[in-house]
C-alpha cells in the first residue's frame, strides 16, 4: 500500500469532503468482542435516518519533514473536545500502515449530532461510520482506488469497525447485519453487509422513537461493557443463543412476520441488560423510568393488538419500534403515557432510512 503516497512536487490542493452518517439500532446484539474489534457474534441491524453525525473533514498539505505523526485539529459541536480528539487521533494513527497519505496532511474534522452524545443512541456508530466515509473519500480523490461503490462502502465499515464496532452497520440502507455466519453468505467478521434486499418492505416503513429517559453519559462505557464479556459466566451460551436468534430474525424479517420479529427484538434487549448485571463487576444501566415504560409498551399492546415493541441499546433509553400507519396512534400514546418518564419530555422520533450521504 506504500503507493498511498502524495506526490510532495505536486500536492493537492487543500479541501474538504463531508459526510452524513446515521446511527443503528441493534436487534440482534453485538456484545463482547475480541481481537481488533472482532464480534463474538453476528449482530443485526436497522439504519436510522434522524439520529446521525454531520463530520466535515478539511485537508491541506503539511509542510516539512515527514515526523510520522498526525497533524490534526478537531471540534466537536462547534467546540474544542480534548478526549474526542484523542480517540479520533488514535484511530487515525492506526490506519497510516494502510493510508500513509494521512500523515502528509493537516487535517481538520469538525463534527457534531443531531441527537445526545453518550446516552444510549449510538453515537459512535454514527461518528465513526462518518469519519470512515470521509477518509475513503479523501482515498478515492487522491488516488482513485475506490471507484466501484461496492469496495467502496466495504473498506468505509472496515474502517468505521476499527473506531467503533456498530459503526460498520451505519454504512448501508434499511438494514445491515455484521459478523461471519452460514445464514447469509458472504457476511463477515472484518466488514458488515447490507441486508435492505432481504427484509420485508414492512421493516422498510418503521419507525423508532427514541424515549430519552437519561441524557446524562453512561457510567460504563461500551468498551468496558464489551471487556467484562471476557469473565462472564454466561458468555458461551450468550454467543449461542444470539446466532439461533439472528437465524430466527432473519426468517421472521423476511416473510414480515411481526409478533415473531417482536418476540426476539424484546428478548435480546432484555438479554443485553441482564449480561451487564451479571459481570463482574456488575452494574446496571436501566432506570426506574425505562423500566416503567417497557410495562405501559407491553400493557398497550395487549390491549390495542397494535403491533409496537421495545428496544434498548446500551443505556435507559428506550427504543420503539413500529409499522408506519401506526404512526399517529403510537405518537399519541408516547404523548399521553410515556413522555412523563422521558427527561424534559424529549423523544427523538426516528424511523428507518436511506443510509449515508455525502453532503
């Protein structure tokens, strides 16, 4: 890959490129890893459309000598973000064996979210994911090695991976899944693959409204969360039951089979939390006021038939997720029963969308 090289005699001229990325939902979860951001299970995913990154990332030639290193600047929100910059800066530095080109730029990235940071939306999914689609676009302008849109997006969730791990499903439309398994072929541990082609058109029109029980960050992050799968007890069997699972989904998500598709989206949240209150050490991420709202979810739904399930990624936050023409009933049950148990009455409404854009 040494070819990665700009030619100092005729640098490029400086730039920017832009991307917008969207965060996912896990339905299948993906949780305990290893390797270099490696799954210990495939994971199944919708695209969202509303909760997503916005990340400028500008160029220019550095001058000097080569020292090896980085040059970056970096905002968050418009404002300065010391730890955000170093985790952005050692995801970069990890890539110069495959990009060398990058330490011959000073770079800018500017970023920021349509939604909360650090509360249970999967804000580096959106994050990274869209900082991996810039730096294969800065790829693609400078050597032009990246032109079929296919190997294109499959180094973009490479790359969006090795930042984050759920990042790698943000690259693709409706649906994505991650994680090297006999259902799908040519799925794989190292990249996701888009799964919009086999899903019913049902899953297409869904919404997810997200109740933001908590907007404070996380205690414990995803990273230690996955770490502590190491010394789980009930790890192996975890693993199991998530690939019977996914198989199950996938069945259940391409015939449109909703209250199947429920069943197992409700399970594996409650599967994930129960994983976090069994490490060790244990701890707990749901609130009062989460747990109030899965119990009002399934009481509505025993008494209206409408087809509405729970969520939960790795946080209070509740996910729910619906049909569209059930669109105008759920929101008034969110506004008459829910938002009381939402922090400052915030809900992100969200449903499934087209992917990224370049902006």
């Amino acid at each position: 890959m040494s070819r990665l090289i700009l030619d100092s005699s005729n640098p490029p001229e400086p730039g920017q490129v832009v991307w917008r990325s969207p965060s996912n939902i896990a339905l299948v979860k993906y949780w305990g890893k290893h390797g270099i951001q490696l799954p210990r299970n495939p994971s199944l995913s919708l695209t969202l459309a509303a909760s997503y990154t916005d990340t400028q990332l500008e160029y220019e030639m550095r001058d000097g000598p080569d020292d090896g290193l980085i040059e970056l600047d970096f905002l968050f929100q418009e404002e300065e973000n010391e730890a955000f910059r170093a985790k952005v800066l050692e995801f970069i530095t990890g890539l110069l064996p495959t990009m060398p080109f990058l330490k011959q730029l000073k770079l800018t990235v500017n970023t920021g979210n349509s939604f909360p940071h650090s509360a249970g939306i999967a804000s580096s999914a959106s994050g990274m994911s869209a900082l991996a689609l810039c730096l294969c676009s800065l790829e693609d302008r400078f050597f032009g090695t990246l032109q079929d849109p296919q190997a294109f997006d499959q180094k973009s969730s490479v790359l969006a991976r090795l930042g984050s791990g759920s990042a790698c499903r943000s690259i693709f439309p409706h649906a994505a899944l991650w994680g090297a398994t006999n259902d799908v072929p040519g799925s794989s541990d190292e990249f996701a693959v888009p799964m919009g082609d086999q899903i019913h058109e049902t899953f297409k029109d869904f919404h997810d409204d997200i109740l933001i029980v908590s907007r404070e960050e996380k205690p414990v992050s995803s990273r230690a969360g996955h770490a502590l799968m190491e010394g789980n007890p009930y790890a192996e069997p975890r693993y199991a039951q998530a690939r019977s699972r996914l198989a199950n989904l996938l069945e259940a998500m391409g015939t449109g089979d909703l209250p199947v598709f429920g069943k197992i989206v409700e399970n594996e949240a409650l599967t994930l939390h129960a994983l976090m209150m069994c490490s060790n050490p244990s701890y707990t991420l749901l609130r009062p006021d989460s747990l109030a709202i899965i119990e009002k979810v399934r009481q509505y739904r025993a008494d209206t038939g409408h087809q509405v399930y729970f969520t939960l990624d790795a946080g209070p936050n509740v996910h729910l997720l619906y049909p569209g023409e059930l669109v105008v009933d759920i929101r008034k049950f969110i506004d008459d029963h829910l938002v009381e148990h939402c922090e400052g009455g915030f809900v992100q409404q969200d449903w499934v969308g087209e992917g990224p854009e370049e902006v």
